[in-house]
C-alpha cells in the first residue's frame, strides 16, 4: 500500500493495494484525518488540501470470504508557493 511519508497538498496520491496476495474479490479503502476519503478498487486516487496525519485502511476480500486488513500512517504538508 501507498503513499507513505510526506506528500504535499493537492497533489494526486494513489493507493495501490496491487501487491495484495491471492484472488482479492473485493477492495475498500478508507482514509482517515482532516480530510476523511473512502473508495473502492484496487487503486484509489485522491488529492488532500487539509495538512495533517492520515491513516490509510485497506480492506481485501478474497474468493474463500477470507479479509485481509492493512493500515499504514501518513502525513500531508502544506505546498510552499515560491
């Protein structure tokens, strides 16, 4: 899952859950802090205008009705305009 770090605000961020094992059936992201997004997939693509810490959530499914949960931290800074 991605990103991880620091990403500056308003740029595009793509969360992909590609390197997830086995025959997922199902995704769900949901990302939690100042700026809350949910989606479904296996990629997720959005763009955060509220600095702060982020929480990443990914939920897979697979064809057994087995889930798998990730989560993992990131931060978004504010854009220095020159």
């Amino acid at each position: 899952m991605s990103p991880s770090g620091t990403v500056p605000t308003g740029a595009p961020v793509t969360f992909d859950a590609g390197a997830s094992a086995g025959d997922a059936t199902g995704y769900e992201w949901t990302i939690d802090g100042p700026e809350p997004a949910r989606g479904t997939g296996e990629t997720l693509s959005v763009s955060f205008s509220v600095p702060g810490d982020y929480s990443a959530t990914l939920e897979v499914e697979g064809r057994n009705g087995a889930a798998a949960r990730t989560q993992a931290g990131f931060t978004v800074a504010a854009t220095v305009s020159a």
